[in-house]
C-alpha cells in the first residue's frame, strides 16, 4: 500500500491516506516489483513533480531500481556493505577507473569510531527532537551503484539505540532525512485505524478479485473520512477527550469516523 503524507489543519502527526495498493500473492511479482509498479504509477499522474518516497528497511533496495523524479528514504541494514566514493584520476593511465573506494567497517563500528556528533532538532509526528548525527557520502554498491547519504542518529541520552538511515538524495539536509522516516509512522495507523474501526480486516471473500476489491473499498473510505473531517470548519471539528486522556489535543479517526456518522445520520 502507498500512502500519501498529508500534514492535518491541527497539525500534530500527519496522516498517511491511502491512493495505491496492489494485491501480493504467493509465486507472482514479489512486493518490491509491486512496490516499483505503483511508484511508476504515481510518477505518472503527477508528470515531473519529485516524489520522496520514505519505506522501511525493507524495501530499501528500491534506490537501486532508478525511478523517475523519486527520493527514497529508508533504513540502512547494520551488516551493509559500504564503500568510499572512488577518487578521480590525477592523470590517465592503464586500466578502468575504479568503482568505489576502501571499504568501511561495519555501520556499528564506524558509530563508535566516530568523534565529531553534531547535534539536530527537527519535528517527528508533530514533536521536536534532538538527536546527535553523523553524515556521509557513500557508495551501497550492492544496492546501487550511485552515491547515497548515510545518517547516524544517536540518543543524547544514550536510551535509544541508534540509527541508520540513508537517502539518495546525497544534498538532502539531515533533519528533513531524520523527520521523514519519523513520519513515516502515520501509515501504522492507517493499518490499525482500517481494520479496527472499517472491518478491513473482517472480510470474507477469496475470490481473485474478491481480496484486491475488498481491501481496495475500505482503504479509499479511511482516505475519504479523513479528507470530508479536514474541509470541515474549525468550529466544526469537535473531538472527544475521554477521562483517562486529559492530555489529547487533536482528533483522531474514531473521531471524524463519530462526526461523519451523526452528519448522515441526522440526513
């Protein structure tokens, strides 16, 4: 499934509606080649626009397939192979240029050998946040064979372990990398909010088109709750705060799921 990021009129986390999806079956295209499929699709219908595409570390081999004006954004695996960008040749001589250059130490080593942090603050899921980072160009050659930007985060108060990101946007500022993954966030409650609350999960049909169709029904009603709650007035908005959460300062689906069934109920 492929969301699209948008940032809410009370701001806080964005949401992550729904506007492709593909059905994955046993012994067919595999997710990846169903991932690249939809992100073609995308880039279609919006012509030359870039897209920034932030996915687990699961489909980070996805910078590597060359898509058209599209950034990803993913988690780098701790045993990667990374390598140096190769230097240019001072003078011609005998033999082809080299690939890529020394060989790093493994993504846990390189952390602890690093002596210059610098620290960042950006905004993840509606917070602000510091983190310590390292940056660096790097060849994933296994991967692709164009240059990406590595990003270590690390917890200045040492309880999160850290982190591994990368970009193949190699001019990306660091904060944007860490605040996107951050985001990315918002389609794990998309998941949950579908099944829990529109029955996404409860289907009973297994006919070839059945599954695709079903699923297909109520991810596009979680994008169009969402999109009649957000044209609503501000007045207009009105969320429960329930007693054990006092604290609660912007809706959540149940919400505009509630406010969009007493409008049509009232109808």
């Amino acid at each position: 499934m492929l969301t699209l990021q948008v940032q809410p009129p009370w701001g806080g986390e964005p949401l992550g509606l729904p506007i492709n999806m593909r059905l994955h079956r046993k012994n067919e295209k595999t997710l990846i080649e169903l991932a690249f499929e939809m992100l073609q699709e995308v880039a279609g219908w919006f012509g030359r626009r870039k897209i920034r595409l932030v996915a687990d570390g699961f489909y980070a081999s996805l910078a590597g397939w060359n898509i058209t004006n599209t950034t990803i954004i993913s988690r780098m695996r701790c045993d990667a192979s990374l390598f140096k960008l190769p230097l240019k040749r001072k003078r011609p001589g005998r033999g082809r240029p080299r690939k890529r250059g020394a060989e790093f130490p493994k993504l846990k080593s390189l952390a602890a050998c690093v002596r210059k942090w610098t620290p960042v603050t950006f905004t993840a899921r509606g917070r602000s946040v510091t983190r310590l980072v390292y940056s660096r160009k790097v060849l994933w050659y296994k991967v692709s064979k164009m240059p990406v930007l590595l990003v270590i985060s690390r917890d200045p108060s040492g309880k999160e372990r850290d982190d591994y990101f990368f970009t193949t946007d190699v001019e990306m500022k660091v904060a944007d990398v860490l605040a996107a993954y951050a985001d990315r966030w918002a389609i794990e409650d998309t998941f949950k909010n579908t099944k829990q609350y529109l029955g996404v999960e409860q289907l009973q049909t297994w006919a070839r088109k059945g599954p695709e169709r079903a699923a297909a029904l109520g991810l596009w009603l979680y994008s169009m709750v969402w999109l009649w709650f957000c044209q609503q007035p501000a007045a207009k908005r009105m969320f429960r705060i329930p007693l054990w959460y006092t604290n609660k300062t912007t809706p959540s689906f149940t919400d505009a799921l509630r406010a969009l069934r007493k409008v049509l109920w009232r109808e």
